[in-house]
C-alpha cells in the first residue's frame, strides 16, 4: 500500500489490489503449510536412514574411493543425516561446498556401482 500514492493515474488499481490479495493469498497458505501438525501420537521414527547393508562390500569400496571430501560429506549427510550447514562446520567450508561435494560422492557412485542392471547404479 506504500506504493498506492505513486501509482500513475493510468493505472488499473483493481488489478493492482487483486495481485496484492493473490500474493497474500499464497503466502498465506505456504505459512500454514510450514506449520506442524498435532497428532496423538508420533511416527516411528526410520531406522538406518537407508543406510545399505554393511554386506555390500562393492559400494562400501567405492564410497571408500572417493575423494576425502566427498566420501565425508556423503557419510555424513546420508548416513548419518546431517544437514549441510553442519557437515561444512565439521569438514571446513561452506553448506554449498558441502551439498556439492555431496552430489558429485553420489553421481560418482550411481555411474560406477553395478545396481540391478539399470545405468545410473542405486537411487
């Protein structure tokens, strides 16, 4: 509404206001997106976080190929669940360092690991 008096007088105030009530709109409805939910009772909460089989000697030596950050920065993000920003604090660097290293750890694995016969190794 600050802008209202600069508005030229050609302007359509009615579809100024409308795009105003639309954008409100969304940002209203993404707020109560990122509110929690109460619920009786909680979900069992994951096990392994998808954590392959210590039997899969195969992956386990790739994981170990991989470049020291890399290799930590897949470790610790998909094996141990760790957001970004903490694997930076604990390897050196940045969140977008770390999320890169990361991508590239498990691009590498999915082109170099013999999965069920697809191109691309695990998802």
């Amino acid at each position: 509404m600050r802008a209202y008096p600069e508005l030229p007088d050609t302007a359509n105030v009615e579809a100024w206001l409308v795009t105003i009530a639309h954008r409100k709109a969304i940002d209203q409805l993404r707020a109560k997106k990122r509110q929690p939910l109460p619920t009786a009772e909680l979900p069992e909460t994951p096990t392994g976080l998808g954590v392959p089989d210590a039997t899969d000697f195969d992956l386990w030596q790739l994981v170990r190929g991989l470049p020291d950050k890399q290799r930590q920065a897949v470790a610790y993000h998909y094996v141990a669940g760790l957001p970004y920003a903490d694997i930076a604090q604990l390897v050196g660097g940045t969140a977008e360092a770390a999320r890169r290293a990361a991508s590239d750890g498990i691009k590498k694995l999915r082109d170099t690991y013999p999965s069920t016969g697809t191109k691309g190794g695990p998802s």
